[in-house]
C-alpha cells in the first residue's frame, strides 16, 4: 500500500492539473486541453456530469475545479496534516456517504480518509456521481495504486469499520440509527447566514453575491439568509448583485424563481423582487432556490447572541463584524482543507478510533 508521502504527492499533482485545466479550458478553445490525455478526462467528466445534472453547468464545475486546484497547493496540504500523526497506513474501512449538492462535495472527506492511512467505500449521490471517480481515475495515473484505496459501491454498503456520512435531517434520524455500532460522523442540514450592519461597502456587498449565488445557493456555504438592522434599505444590496443577474438565464434557475414567485403571490406573502431574486421576511434559515430570506434585528449584541446558541444549524457567518470564526465578505466558496463541515474534524475522528 502507498505510503502517505506517496498520497500527497499525488493529491499535490492532481491540483497542479486542476490549476493547469482551469486556467486553459474553454468550451470555444480546446487546442490547448486537446493535446493532454488528463485534460480530456477532465473535459469528458465535466461535460457528462453537466448532461446528467443541470445544475453543474461548466462555470460552476470549472469554478470548484479551480478551488481544489489552490487547496491542492504543496504548501496547504502539508500545513493542513501538520497538525496529526499519521504513522502509516491501517487495516481499516471507512464508508463514505456522500452528498450530491454541489460538484465535489464528498472530496474533503475522501482525501481525509485515504491521507489518513485508511481505504474507503464510497456511497456517491447520483447527482454527483461523475467527478469524484474521474480525479481517483486520474489520481491513479498519476501514482498508480490510488485506486486500491477507494472503492465505489452502488449496492448496500458491507464490510466497513467507520462511517461518515451526510444527508438531510430526515436522513441523518436513519442514520444515527442504522450506524448506531459503528465510529459515525454524521452530519445534517445547514446553513449560512450574513449579519449587515448598514455601513457595508458596495465592494463588500457584491462579494456577497457570491456567497449567496455560486453553486444557485445549494451548498451548505451558500448564504441562505441576511440579517439586516431596522429600517435597513435594500436598494443597494439590490445594486451590487446586478453583478449576477445573468443567472436568471439558467433554465433551472428561472424555473426555481419564478416558481418561488408564484407560491410567494398566491399565498400574499409580502417580498422583495429584482427581477432574478426575491427577498422574503422569514425567521427560517433555508430558503429555497431563487430566494434569499431576510430578518431585522433591533441591537447587535442581542442578534450575536442568537446566532451562538444557533450555532448547530449554521455552517457559515459572513459578517465584518467581530465574531468567533466568522468569514469575509465573498470567501465562503473558498474554504481551505482545515475548514471542517459542521466544524467536525475528520481527520481527528478517523485518527482517535
């Protein structure tokens, strides 16, 4: 079996392509991609995957692309297992129950798995299950015998020692239940929020509209909900997300909205709408496609407070406010390899039982 530095050596390769693939690539200008073998993977994967699931359009993969491409730097994966003592490889299974939301979703947890000195079995979701198997593909040209560490199962999952999966909270309830005897991370339903003061930049505010529209809002870093102060207006923010409102012509994006619009109509509910995003009063935290849910709050130190004790449904908390871990203004996309889902390190668990 490899050994870890033969792991990081291929993962370190796979972000050099990724960085090479996404700086080149262009659907009207191949000449470049046509010439390597592993760019052709690549571009076969990413075009499948968008025909199977239309919301992995190529932007959207090309962009996750290049952000395990930066991950995936030499420096960042070494700073990233610094911390751990990983003495080789274990005679252990970890199963992996991946999500489908965003393009690449399950890749942290698999890297974590396999640098960790364990073999996986993967669980794809099939909204996502082209471009995992295409990077262990090329992973396994680049060092051969990656591969031999990650096995993907369309069947019941069997003969496993842990267990990582992720799901909805329905899903996790079956979960914790069915993995009840095995090491289990488990994670549900989240959300990321952003806490506006009213002095925020427009510069600031149009890196907002990433956090909220990259990905159409699926992931579980995508900002589903602002927090604004009483008497906020909206006419700026709706000012610096022009930037972003040629998504309006993604089919599956038009559809969501105007379908949103129409519920939000027939039922009389009160909200905001700029033609590609409809702002809602709303005290959840997961508004649905095309939507984004706002909440006023009368004092800052009461809305800090509420957003601690929530602090388990929450994945992210854009803000230039000071707050415990709390991101900058269009930087939820780009989480680095020691940011953990639900704050859960993997690596820890995967290392500790």
């Amino acid at each position: 079996m490899l050994d870890l530095q033969e792991k990081i050596k291929a993962v370190v390769k796979l972000g050099n392509l990724l960085r090479e693939f996404t700086s080149s690539y262009s659907a009207d200008n191949k000449t470049e991609t046509e010439m390597d073998p592993l760019f052709q993977k690549l571009e076969a994967a990413l075009v499948l995957a968008g025909h199977k699931n239309g919301w992995f359009t190529a932007d959207q993969v090309l962009f996750a692309f290049e952000v395990w491409g930066n991950c995936l730097e030499e420096k960042n994966v070494l700073a990233w297992l610094k911390p751990y003592e990983i003495s080789g490889n274990r005679d252990q299974t970890v199963a992996l129950i991946l999500a489908g939301n965003i393009p690449l979703v399950g890749f942290h947890d698999l890297l974590a798995v396999i640098l960790s000195g364990h073999k996986a079995l993967v669980k794809l979701s099939s909204n996502d299950n082209v471009l995992l198997p295409a990077l262990v593909d090329i992973l396994d040209n680049m060092v051969p015998g990656m591969q031999d560490l990650i096995r993907f199962e369309e069947e019941r999952l069997s003969s496993y020692d842990k267990v990582i999966a992720t799901g909805s909270n329905n899903t996790s309830r079956y979960f914790e239940y069915y993995f009840s005897s095995k090491p289990h991370v488990i994670r549900k339903n989240r959300n990321s929020v952003a806490l506006l003061t009213g002095n925020e930049t427009k510069e600031s505010l149009i890196a907002l509209g990433q956090d909220v529209f990259q990905y159409y809002g699926l992931g579980c870093r995508s900002v589903s909900k602002i927090f604004v102060p009483e008497g906020y207006s909206f006419e700026i923010l709706f000012e610096a997300f022009e930037k972003y409102r040629d998504l309006i012509e993604e089919r599956k994006y038009h559809n969501n909205y105007d379908y949103n619009k129409a519920v939000y109509l027939m039922s009389e509910f009160p909200f905001l709408d700029n033609g590609f995003l409809l702002l809602k009063e709303d005290p959840g935290y997961a508004s649905p496609i095309g939507t984004l849910f706002y909440e006023y709050y009368q004092d800052l130190k009461t809305i800090k407070t509420r957003l601690e004790s929530d602090q388990d449904k929450i994945q992210c908390i854009v803000t230039g406010e000071v707050l415990p871990d709390a991101i900058t203004f269009g930087n939820t996309q780009y989480p680095e390899l020691s940011d953990y889902a639900d704050g859960r390190d993997t690596v820890e668990f995967l290392l500790k039982t």
